[in-house]
C-alpha cells in the first residue's frame, strides 16, 4: 500500500538526516500527500511511546562507586594543592602555569561550564539566585543539587558573593557559585571527584582554576588573570578545609 | 605513568558516558547482567586507554560496551544466539495472534516495553540507539561499527516491526 520510498524518507525526515533542500521538498510533498502525511504520523506516534515509557535511567549507585574506584590515581588525593599551599602562592601559581600546558582543551565538561559562565556573563544574569548570604545562596542549591554547594564568604579576601546558579552537566544540576571582585565575575562550580583534572588553563579566553578536595573537584571561570584567580582558589580552598574541620 | 594516563582518560570518557552505557548493556543483556557487562567493559577500557586516546570517545567507549554485551550474550546463549537471529528474527517476532492479544490485555508502557524486548537485539539496539540516546546515524555506525545504510535498513525494520506489534499503524 505504502510505497517503500515514503517509508524511507518519513523516517530519514523525523530522524533529521535529510539535507536541507530534501527536508524542504519533504515538507511541500507532506502538506500535498495525506497518505504520506499519514506515515509520518505514524512514526511520530511510535517515537512519542518509545520516550515516554523508556525512561532514561541512570547507572546503579553500586555500580559507579566501583569504577570511580577503578578509575582513582594511586596516590592520595590533592597532591598538586597540598604541595602548592605548602610552598606559599608563588609556587601555587608556579605550579598552575605548569600545569596549564597539560589541561585538555577538549575536555567536553570544561568547555560546557565555559560556555555557561560565558553565557550567564552576557545575559547579565549570572545567577538564578541573587543574594550576598550565603545562608540564602547555600539552601538554594542544596534543594536543587544532590550534593549541594559549599559557599564559603570570602568577603574579607575582596571577593563578595553575588549568588548561584545551576548548570547543566550529562543531564545533572552543577552547583555553581558566583563571586564578584571589582567588576569581574568568578564561577565556581562544584563536582563529584571523578569529574575534572586539576591544575589552571584557559579556555576560550577565560582563565579556569580546578582544584579538588577529599570530597569534591571545584572549577573556577573568570576574566580575572590568572594569578588573582589563583588567589581566589586558594582562599576558596582554604574556607572549605576550615569549613570541614570546625563542622560538627 | 601510562597508567595514570589511562586513569585520566577513564575519568574523562567513561564515567561521563556511563548512565548511557548502562541503558546500552541493558537493553542489550537484560537488568541482571548489565552490570556485569559494564563492569568488564570498564576494564577493556581502562587497559585499552594506556595506548592512544580515542578520537571520538562517547562512540568509542560504547562500541566497548556493546562488544562485550554481545560477547556475554553470545557466550550465555549458545548456539541459538547468531548473527542470522540478531537481525532476521524481526518477522518471526511479531504476528502470531497470541502475541498480540498478549500485548493489548497490557497497559501501553507495559506493552511498549515488551515489544521492545521481542525485537531482535541488532534492531532493538538501532532503535534505542537513535530514540533513547539521541544519536544520529553517523554515531550509531560508529558504534556497532555497521555501514550506514545498515543502520537505515535496522531501524526501518525495527519500527516496522514494533508498529505492528503495537499496532501503531491503526489510527488512535
């Protein structure tokens, strides 16, 4: 009844795999043929049942602890940052420059929240929740995100809290906290460990610090130059461990 | 060294990809064993990852995925588990009357979702591929490592099939 060819284009149409002057003639031939509109239908029809009832379903927790595990380095963790806080900052920044020639300019969630810090820089809305409290800020992404955030005020350091925002990552809310000093913006967003490298880099023109905890990798994005990003991580850091050890 | 490389590289391709390479084992090898299978292929990966760095790595680290589920599944099925059956059991899969009563006294989530699993996994796997994961063509090549028009002439036979079984052709 159908001709084979209809079938054929119907679903290189949903699919999206006809070129631009073929989906144009496609869209003409469908408003003129009701029995071609009819198997175009039908495909939609099958691929609206087939989402809605196969969820996406996430990786059993047991399953990702094991091959996060699988995945660690030997070594303890924050090797870079223990050893840069104990050689002072200028080896903090030494070692960030070092470590710059290493970042991966293709790592894909890097680029994402650049292109998030970038995007909220521009929008002039760098953040869904505005306050300078961090006992506004905090509850805020902790609703939102499974792992919350860590908001440390580092207003005595010269870098005022403004707010937070979530970003997207392979489908999960990031954390992620803003910071002004003078008129330039610092995100940082938080992560489980297994999702980032450390060390600084540049991206896009931003300079980017990631540095990582016992419990969590942290990025930073900011027009700011490096070495007062590096300022900022360090002090950033230094809030979350003095944070951990005074907490119940 | 080449191990912490391949560490690095594990971090940034595999556990990023990993919730899509659970739903490809399970929709391959069944709930039971796709953690099995995504164990063993984190493994592949890992050892794999020492040498050169994958150019395309979400296709990459799924071909691994999909290897294996089809190594397992052949493993535990024997001889009724070959290419002839992956594919070509699409017309055998569907119209017995039996079948389809079965299917209609069902809920439809029920009823989508076994005859998702009445597909020939070759078939399924293009569809889920295309539907569930979003891939285009070109990615889902990569993956199975098949010919395009292959994977053109899969997913036409896969939903051929479901809509039958499914019933999708009658209006409604």
């Amino acid at each position: 009844m159908t001709d084979e060819d209809d079938i054929l284009r119907a679903q290189l149409a949903l699919d999206g795999e006809l070129d631009a002057q073929a989906q144009l003639a496609f869209e003409r031939e469908l408003a003129e043929r009701p029995e071609l509109a009819a198997v175009y239908a039908r495909h939609a029809r099958l691929r609206q049942a087939l989402r809605e009832h196969t969820p996406r379903e996430a990786a059993p927790v047991r399953l990702r602890a094991r091959l996060e595990k699988l995945g660690a380095s030997a070594p303890p963790r924050r090797p870079w940052l223990g050893a840069a806080l104990a050689a002072g900052l200028a080896g903090f920044a030494a070692l960030a420059g070092f470590e710059a020639g290493r970042a991966r300019r293709d790592d894909p969630a890097l680029a994402a929240l650049v292109s998030g810090h970038e995007r909220a820089v521009l929008s002039g809305q760098p953040f869904d929740v505005a306050s300078s409290d961090r006992h506004t800020v905090k509850p805020w992404l902790a609703a939102r995100a499974p792992l919350g955030a860590f908001v440390p005020d580092l207003g005595a350091d010269g870098f005022a809290l403004i707010g937070g925002r979530l970003e997207i990552l392979d489908g999960r809310p990031v954390p992620t906290v803003v910071y002004r000093r003078r008129e330039h913006l610092i995100s940082v967003a938080e992560l489980p460990l297994s999702q980032t490298g450390a060390g600084a880099a540049v991206v896009e023109g931003y300079h980017v610090a990631r540095w990582r905890d016992e419990e969590r990798a942290y990025i930073a994005i900011s027009d700011l130059d490096a070495g007062e990003l590096a300022i900022f991580a360090e002090r950033f850091a230094k809030a979350a461990g003095n944070a951990k050890t005074t907490a119940p | 060294m080449s191990e912490d490389t391949a560490k690095r590289r594990f971090r940034e391709i595999v556990l990023p990809h990993l919730d899509d390479a659970w739903r490809l084992a399970r929709w391959l090898v069944g709930p039971e064993d796709a953690e099995d299978v995504v164990q063993d292929a984190a493994i592949r990966a890992l050892g794999a990852l020492a040498g050169a760095a994958p150019v395309k790595p979400r296709a990459w680290w799924l071909a691994v995925v999909r290897n294996t589920a089809l190594t397992h599944a052949r493993k535990r099925r024997g001889q009724n588990w070959n290419h002839a059956n992956e594919e070509e059991a699409a017309d055998a899969a569907d119209p017995s009357p039996d079948a389809e009563t079965a299917l209609i006294a069902q809920g439809e989530g029920a009823r989508v979702r076994e005859a998702l699993g009445r597909l020939p996994p070759l078939l399924r796997e293009a569809l889920m591929l295309r539907e569930i994961e979003e891939m285009n063509y070109r990615e889902i090549a990569a993956v199975t490592a098949a010919p395009i028009g292959t994977v053109m002439s899969r997913l036409a036979r896969a939903r051929a099939a479901l809509a039958r079984l499914l019933k999708v052709d009658h209006d409604g």
